[in-house]
C-alpha cells in the first residue's frame, strides 16, 4: 500500500501522527505511511484538527478540501484531499511515487 494514491477528484494519503511531539513537522515515510509529527495532545480531537491545519497550510489549500476518511481515534489515519494535484503532494511530502 502507497502513502500517496491518486483518485478520480481526490488524493488519498495515509499518515502515522505523533501527538505532543515538540514541533509540527513532516518525518518522512515508515510502512506505507507518512511519518508526521504534532505539538497538539490526542484529547478531544485536537490532534485531527491539527494534522488537518497543518496538511493544509503545507500544501497551500483550503482546509474545507481536507477530510479525514479513517482513523478518527488511531494515530494511523487515512485523509481525502480535494483540489490538489497529486504532484503537489508528491513534492511537499518528498515522497517518491
């Protein structure tokens, strides 16, 4: 399984969180997944908010175009992203295809 999968009108991209991590910041790929790490806490789906700040400030797009498919309470999760060529999430992510 690829971190990063091409859809129809989306792109799928598979994601390992570190909660309460010292900065936010992307740490490469581990098991078919994109490492990332959070200051924010697992509590109240504060970590999901964050990651999804985060995922949309580094691609340059709205939040709105970010939805989180699995994963609610895992640190494994599984997001959707509208609007965003996969090319662009290739290179933000340095993720070969």
């Amino acid at each position: 399984m690829m971190a990063i999968e091409e859809r129809e009108e989306e792109v799928l991209v598979r994601v390992r969180v570190q909660p309460k991590s010292s900065r936010n910041e992307i740490r490469g790929e581990v098991d078919g997944r994109i490492r990332i790490a959070l200051t924010a806490p697992p509590v109240d789906g504060a970590a999901n908010k964050a990651l999804i700040t985060f995922i949309a400030k580094t691609l340059g797009i709205a939040k709105r175009n970010i939805i989180l498919l699995q994963g609610e309470t895992s640190r494994e999760k599984t997001l959707s992203i509208k609007q965003c060529p996969v090319t662009a999430v290739l290179s933000r992510f340095s993720v070969d295809a």
